[in-house]
C-alpha cells in the first residue's frame, strides 16, 4: 500500500479547483465552437463568441469563469456606519 502525505493531495485537489474556475474542458470547448459555427441568428454568434472571449481572458488572467453569463467577479467593499 502507498502511503499519500496530506500535503499532496490539498495541493491535488487546489490545482483541480483553480483549473476547473479558469478553464473549460476540451470537449467543452470544442461544443462551443461546434454551437457558434451551426448558429444561424447573427445574435446568437455574437454571444457565443462572446463566450469564447471571456473564456480566452479568464484564462489568461486567471478569473474564474461563468459559463452561462461570462466571467465571474468579486467586490469587496468596507461598509462605514
């Protein structure tokens, strides 16, 4: 039996969650480009490479991305009463 430092694996399991928030699949990405070329409405391509941006970006900066509305982002604001 192999003997697994706990080390490993949060790192493991870290790299596989920042993967899958800055990067979709292969098999994703090429059902995106296979929908954007079968679209017919002039919208509809607007959005699915719109799409493809936000993923290229996301994946370039490392935001995470929304695969329904884009890329996700994050504001923190300090609230004075």
């Amino acid at each position: 039996m192999r003997t697994v430092q706990v080390q490993e694996i949060t790192e493991q399991i870290r790299e596989m969650c920042i993967l899958v928030n800055h990067e979709l699949s292969q098999d994703m990405q090429e059902k995106l480009a296979e929908a954007k070329s079968c679209e017919e409405s002039v919208l509809g391509k607007q959005i699915l490479e719109q799409l493809e941006e936000n993923l290229q970006i996301a994946g370039e900066d490392m935001i995470p991305i929304c695969q329904d509305t884009g890329m996700a982002f994050w504001k923190l604001a300090k609230m004075y009463t």
